[in-house]
C-alpha cells in the first residue's frame, strides 16, 4: 500500500520573551492511504504543532512534508489552494470553526462555491453530506450556537468531506464533548473510514480512542516521536518508558495485563483493572 503521507525530521521553534522552545524536534512518520493513524502524547508534547505545519497553519523552521509523494511545505497561489482541498481538519470545538452569522448549510457549501462549483450543485452536495454524517437536512438552515456540540461536530465533518479530500486531520475532535456524545462520532468516523476509504489522522490525548479506531499510532514527548506502530501492539506492549508510563496512567493495566483490549465507549473486559 502507498504512502499517502511522509513526515520527514520536521523542526519548530517558538520563542516568547526570547527565549526558544521546541515545540517539534525531529519528527518523522510515514501514513499508508486508508489508513487512520493515532498521533498522541500529553498536552503541549507537539502533536498540534505538527498538524498545523502539515495543513499550512504554521510554517516549520526545517522539514519535509510530502502528500502522495509530492512536497507540499513550499506551495504558493493555485497549488496552495488546490492542498486546501486535499488536506481538511476537523478541529476541537466547532462552533468556533463556522462563522456564528451563517448558517450551517452556508458554511458547508463555502469551500464549494469558492472552488468554483455552481449554487444548485453545492447545495445538493451539501444535503448529501448532511445526510452522510446522519443529520436531517434541516441543519442546513440552522446557525452554530442553535444546535449542540455533537450536532455542530458532524457539520464540520461534513464540511470536511466537501471537496472530497485525500487527508483528514481530527484534532482533539471529540474532546470537547460529553462521553455519550463521543461515542457517537467516533463510531460516525469509523464507519465514514469504513465506507469512504478515508485517510485519517487522529491527534488526540485519549489512547482507548486511539486503540478503538486507529491501525497505527505514533507516541509523541517534549516534540518528538518516541514509538510507534501498529495500535494495538504499542498499546498493549509498550517498549519506551515514556509510552509505558502513559498506557498505565490511562488504562490502570500492569504489564501483563496488556494484552487485554478496552473496547472505547466504556465497555471493559473482565479482568482489565478498570472501571
């Protein structure tokens, strides 16, 4: 299977009062296409920094990034555009992500008709879309903060799949809401990977997410990759400390008792330690 994307010993630093901070050292990873990849760590360990560098929110001080073995850190004007279709996020809280004084529907249909398609297709495009990520195609005529979080979530998952990308990024997309509620998008964007043969890169802190729906994982600290590989294998037999550490403060589990799966929506198999 081919790469869809190739991470290649990115570097950022930022500085605040003068003085630096890595945010990102060295990272390396690659992605096969159809893949759902997990990127996770604690909080301020770099993974946001890095989907940002790769969608062209932050601009990395050295580094490759290719996209079906293409660079894509240096485009400009129309090929820079053309990436905005190719590569979607999915970002933490969405009712920031829509502009609060248009309505959801018009949010959707936005990248399409800035991308030159014609109002009536757009719109069909758009109901479709709504009806992809199961919401009635009321929605479209709602604005942001008139429904909930879940409901807005699966408005940008939708707007995301607009321009039929080869890349989604979700980062941190479930955290902000209830625990009911994330079950239900995760098992949304299964079942979208599923059926789309969607390419998804996961950033999130929540390992039995990552485990659930994820075939690969890279384990991130202090701005670099430490481990990585298939999900279940790094979860259940963790070789870094630092990887170590972090399934036991998540999962309870001792070392032998790794080989237990945890099922994501609070199911526990018996005998896993947890509640």
């Amino acid at each position: 299977m081919e790469n869809i994307l190739e991470v290649k010993e990115l570097k950022k630093t930022f500085y605040k009062n003068k003085v630096p901070f890595e945010a990102v050292r060295g990272v390396s990873f690659q992605m096969k296409k159809g893949q759902c990849m997990g990127m996770v760590g604690e909080s301020g360990c770099g993974k946001s920094t890095t989907a940002k560098i790769i969608t062209h929110l932050t601009v990395p001080d050295e580094g490759s990034v290719l996209l079906n073995g293409k660079e894509i850190l240096f485009l400009k004007g129309k090929a820079l555009r053309r990436l905005y279709g190719e590569v979607q996020m999915v970002f933490q809280t969405p009712q920031d992500s829509f502009d609060p004084r248009r309505t959801l529907g018009d949010g959707i249909m936005e990248g399409m008709r800035n991308r030159g398609m014609k109002k009536k297709k757009a719109k069909e495009r758009m109901y479709e879309l709504l009806d992809m990520v199961e919401l009635d195609g009321g929605f479209a005529s709602r604005y942001p903060h008139e429904v909930s979080g879940g409901q807005c979530q699966r408005a940008a998952i939708a707007r995301a799949l607009a321009p039929n990308p080869q890349l989604i990024i979700c980062d941190e997309a479930t955290s902000a809401l209830d625990v009911t509620v994330q079950a239900q998008i995760v098992e949304l964007l299964k079942k979208l990977q599923k059926e789309q043969g969607l390419s998804l890169l996961l950033i999130s802190h929540d390992l039995a997410l990552v485990q659930y729906l994820c075939d690969h994982v890279a384990v991130m600290y202090k701005g670099s990759v430490v481990e990585q590989g298939a999900a279940d294998e790094v979860i259940r037999n963790p070789k870094e400390t630092y990887t170590q550490m972090l399934v036991d403060s998540v999962f309870g589990w001792e070392s032998h008792d790794r080989r237990q799966t945890f099922i994501y929506g609070g199911v526990c198999p018996a005998g896993c330690g947890t509640a």
